[in-house]
C-alpha cells in the first residue's frame, strides 16, 4: 500500500469526502452546508443540577430529535433496483487503486488523519479490511479556515440550526462479501478491527482539537431497503464532532443506564433472558429481546462489562464476529428478510456514564402509523417463539455441517 497518485487540493469537488475550501465553494453552494437541525418540538435543553444554588442550570447542549441535512448524500451512486447485476461496487476500484479515497486505517495498522484533505488512489495489498472517510458524509469534515466565518453566518441563523461537523467513516472488506452470511470469519475479525482502530485514531485526533464530547454511531446497513447503498457488505461510522448534544433513544439509554447504577446492578450483567436465549459463545450472548422493536429483532452484549466498541478484547472481537455470522445464518434459514440494521450502542466519549456495549439486530420492516408516531412497536411475534425457533435452526445447521 505504497505506491499512490494523489488527487490535487484544488480539484477536489465540493463536500466530496466532506471538504469545503476555497476553490469548491461558491455563496451559491451555502444551501447545500450540511446542517444539523434539532426540532424545536421534540428536544429541549439538557440542564445539570446545581448543589449550591439548588437550581438547574442550562449547559448550551440539546438532546431529542434532530436531522443530518447534507443534499450531497443524493449524489452517491446506488444500486440499480430493477437488475441486481447492475449494482455498483464502488469499493472495487478504491481497492484496485482506480478510485481516490482518504484511508484512515486498516485492521493492524492507522494510515492517514482523519482530518486528512488528501485523497489518494492506492492499491490495496496486504490487508483484509479498509476503513476509509465516506465520500458523500453527512457531516462536513473540513472548512478552510478563511471562507468558515462566512458559511457559519449563513448557516447558523437560528438556535436550532448548525453546520453539522463531523466525521464519516466507511470500514470494508477487500474480499467480495455481501451479508453477514457470505462474509469469511477472518474477515469479519479483520474488519472490526479496522472500525475499532479508525473510531479511536479519530476520537483522539478531535480530542486534540478540543473536541471532548463524541457520540460514536457505528452500524451496517444491509441490504437496499434497510439503506446499504452498496452491495459490498460494508460497516459505516458516524462521529458527531458538534458537542451540542444527543438524539432523544441514546437519551433514554443513559438515564436507563444511570438508573440502574443508582441501584447497584446492570441489567445487562445480571438478567438471564430465561427462554429467550438464541446463541451464546465465550464473550457474547444472543437473545430475542423481550420489547422488540421490528418483528425477530435480536440483541446481543458481551458478557464482560465493558462501554465502548473499541473496549473489546481480541477474543471479544472474534466472538462478535462469530455471534454475527451465526444469527445472520439463523435469520436466513427461517426466511427473514435479508435487508437488515446492525445497530452498536457504545457510550459517547467524553460522557461519564455506567454504560454495557450491546447491538440491536432489526430486520427491515415497513411502519404503520403508531410507530411513528411514537417510540413503539406492534410486534406478531412472541420473543420466546422468536428464540425457540432460531435455537432449533441453529442446532440444526450445525448438526448438518
């Protein structure tokens, strides 16, 4: 991974890789800043107790719902519906050194900054996995200094409205895989470890910047109709850089997690999941959670008590994988749809909290109108026949092998 051409400064197009500079930017192009815009009804002010002055005192973040509005996100190539074959594998090129890309680690080692504006096209040989910055973000990675002030005030016209920084990253294998099924356990080990190593090489790049308080949001997205974008099976990062805040489900999480510390357990240590349990391994444990959010939603935790993603242990790592592979084969086998959200709840750097990593496994689902309309789910199945039907399914597959 030596050899490379880069892609000159001026001629990067604009928000490609999340770069605003002088020459991408025009006053025109201030429509299409990203911004991040929280919803005056449905997030309020997060205030922390004053013991002297017994008051609760306003800290300048929110917490509650709001939005990533980045129109380049549009511009992304996507599959084809109509003919499978045609989808686009954009990753192919990035790895045959014919597309740029900023690669920001791989699974043993980090590459460039995070904070890098230096696209590159570099073959790809001597690694499994890549985990690179997205190059159609959410967020906006990088403004040049002398043109941010004018953006800032064209964009921030409102308390609810900001230029949504941050950083996206997009973590890939270099052998062809397109769901957790068909993905080789080497593979999967190589690629998380290549997601822990950019989530941490980027936190602690922003934390030199003076950027302290870090939702980290890691997820797959599988499948067209659950979001994946490309079929190459692909893990995605979003680190949000705005300290200004959180969205209202990681709310509910902190204070459930804050609740119990106040009692002295973690739920997650110390509840059985009785009949429930799917699979478990040395390190993780799978069960059908007992208020499902989708129809055959599984969560998985790791048995030892640890908040972050990147707190994992080598075992820990191959057990996640392995955890992966074998619900993913479980789910296929009784016919659910493949289209599926890997959601990994990990406590924000920055935040002091009694925080127990776990993962939300959501087959896609189309909402009726009460789902939306609060946090809540009408489910048809019984998270015990969930459980007992994907227990028999993996007894028999490994039976058969």
């Amino acid at each position: 991974m030596e050899r490379y051409t880069a892609l000159p400064f001026e001629n990067i197009p604009f928000m490609h890789w999340g770069i605003i500079n002088k020459y991408n930017f025009d006053p025109e192009k201030i429509k299409f800043i990203p911004r991040k815009r929280w919803d005056p009804l449905t997030s309020v002010e997060i205030k922390l107790f004053n013991e002297i002055s017994r008051e609760f005192i306003p800290i300048g973040k929110r917490r509650g719902h709001f939005s990533y509005i980045s129109p380049v996100r549009g511009l992304r190539p996507t599959q084809i519906k109509t003919d499978i074959k045609k989808r686009p594998d954009v990753f192919k090129n990035i790895i045959e050194g014919k597309d740029y890309a900023i690669f920001i680690s791989t699974e043993n080692k980090n590459l460039d900054s995070p904070f890098s504006t230096h696209p590159i096209m570099m073959e790809i040989e001597d690694a499994k996995s890549v985990t690179i910055i997205n190059r159609f973000p959410a967020m906006v990675r990088y403004i040049e200094e002398e043109i941010e002030p004018i953006i800032r005030k064209k964009v921030e016209t409102d308390p609810f409205t900001k230029i949504a920084y941050g950083i996206n990253l997009v973590t890939f294998p270099v052998n062809y895989a397109e769901t957790l099924s068909d993905i080789h356990f080497q593979d999967l080990v190589e690629m998380i470890k290549s997601l822990n190593n950019a989530i941490e090489y980027s936190v602690n790049e922003a934390k030199k910047r003076k950027i302290t308080l870090i939702p980290v949001y890691p997820f797959f997205n599988i499948g067209y109709l659950a979001g994946g974008s490309q079929p190459r099976l692909h893990a995605q990062v979003y680190i949000d850089l705005n300290m200004d805040g959180h969205g209202p489900f990681m709310e509910s999480i902190l204070q459930s997690f804050e609740e119990q510390r106040k009692r002295g357990i973690c739920h997650l240590c110390t509840s059985r999941h009785t009949d429930r349990i799917v699979y478990e391994n040395n390190t993780w444990l799978i069960w059908a959670t007992s208020s499902p959010r989708r129809n055959f939603h599984l969560r998985l935790a790791t048995k030892r008590h640890i908040e972050r993603i990147t707190d994992l242990d080598n075992n820990e790592i191959e057990g996640l994988a392995d955890a992966l592979i074998i619900s993913s084969k479980a789910l296929d086998a009784v016919g659910i749809s493949a289209d599926r959200n890997v959601i990994i709840y990990s406590n924000p750097y920055g935040y002091s909290s009694y925080f127990h990593l776990f993962i939300d496994i959501l087959p896609f689902e189309k909402l009726g109108g009460i789902e939306l309309l609060d946090s809540t789910r009408v489910a048809r199945y019984s998270p015990r026949d969930v459980a007992e039907e994907l227990r028999k399914t993996i007894k028999q597959t490994r039976h058969n092998s």
